[in-house]
C-alpha cells in the first residue's frame, strides 16, 4: 500500500513519498510534527490544518521527550527525559523504580514516570505550557480519558495529570518509534541506562 509521509514541522515542510525523504526532514527537529497516509489528500489536511497549538509551539512552553523501558532480569522499569528549548537540549533527566504496583506494566511504567518527571520539571521552572512527546499510545489516551484506567499505575497517572493541569497547560504529540527521531532515540537510550541496559 502506498504511503504518503506529511511533514507539518520540520526542516522543509511537505508531502513526501518515502520514510527516508521524511526522515531527512524531521531527524535533529525539536518538535517536528509528521504523520503518515494512505491518502494525499489526508496528508494534505494535516500539513494546512492551522491549529491553536502549533502557533504556541516554542514560544514560551518546555519540550520534553520520554520514554520507557524495562529491564526483565532486575524487574526494573527506567525513563528517560530529554528537555528542549529553542531547538536545544537543556537537560536530560533519567530514573528508575521497581514498586510492585507497576512492574507488570513493564517500559509503559517508565513512560509514565517520565512523563510525569517532565511536568513537574516544567512547573518547577515556571513554564505555562509543556508538549510531551511520546510514543506509546497510551500515555495520551489515558491522560484525556480515551482508554479506560483499570490498573493502580493507569488510575494513579491519571488523576497525576489531572492534578497537575491546575497548575501547567500540557500537550500530547505522539511520534513514531524507533523511525530515527534522535530525540526520541536518546529518551530510549537514557531509560535504558537508567535500569543498566546497554
């Protein structure tokens, strides 16, 4: 099936007909945004599709990258946090946990404790907005109530991020993973050697 690669942020914005030409626009673009189609014209709604949150993009809220991982031999679940600012990263941030509650919820665990590390690092210093990138689904869906919470870490994240909308406005931008995405790639790496993986 034929697949168009739209590029609403990036280094060149466009529709473009290989993940390779894509790739070239979105790699070492802090808060690229890009989509995959089957349908031009899809594709050509997500580039012109002029959103509220794209003109606040970068102008005064934090960028953070997350992800999770899992180490099976130490049932230990690790994050990774890369902080961006004006195209630059400020920080990175990595930890690990291994409470009973959210071992069976594997590198999902580490996503939500990143996430949750970034926001508390955006309140910290003083931003009115963050946008999260992520790439496990979930992280979105159970923060907006898309996907029911039915585990003590789902109802626990959930009611985290309601509590912490009081205080920061935040954004979810999902990313594709593993697709050469380097800040993506180094909030893999930092949640891995946070839990000793190499």
């Amino acid at each position: 099936m034929k697949k168009y690669y739209a590029v609403k942020l990036g280094k060149k914005p466009g529709i473009y007909n290989t993940w390779e030409e894509c790739r070239r626009q979105v790699s070492g673009y802090s808060g690229a945004q890009y989509k995959s189609f089957t349908n031009v014209d899809e594709a050509k709604d997500f580039i012109s599709k002029d959103s509220k949150r794209d003109k606040l993009l970068d102008q005064d809220g934090l960028l953070v990258y997350v992800d999770g991982s899992f180490n099976v031999h130490t049932k230990e679940y690790g994050y990774g946090c890369v902080v961006i600012e004006n195209q630059k990263v400020v920080k990175e941030m990595y930890g690990k946990g291994s409470h009973e509650d959210y071992v069976s919820m594997r590198n999902v665990s580490g996503e939500i404790f990143g996430c949750q590390v970034a926001i508390e690092y955006a309140i910290a210093q003083g931003y009115p907005r963050v946008y999260i990138y992520y790439d496990y689904e979930g992280i979105e869906k159970w923060a907006i109530g898309a996907w029911k919470t039915n585990k003590i870490g789902t109802i626990a994240y959930a009611k985290k991020i309601k509590e912490f909308r009081q205080q920061i406005e935040i954004h979810f931008i999902k990313v594709l993973a593993h697709s050469g995405d380097i800040y993506n790639e180094r909030a893999d790496q930092l949640a891995k050697k946070a839990i000793g993986i190499k």
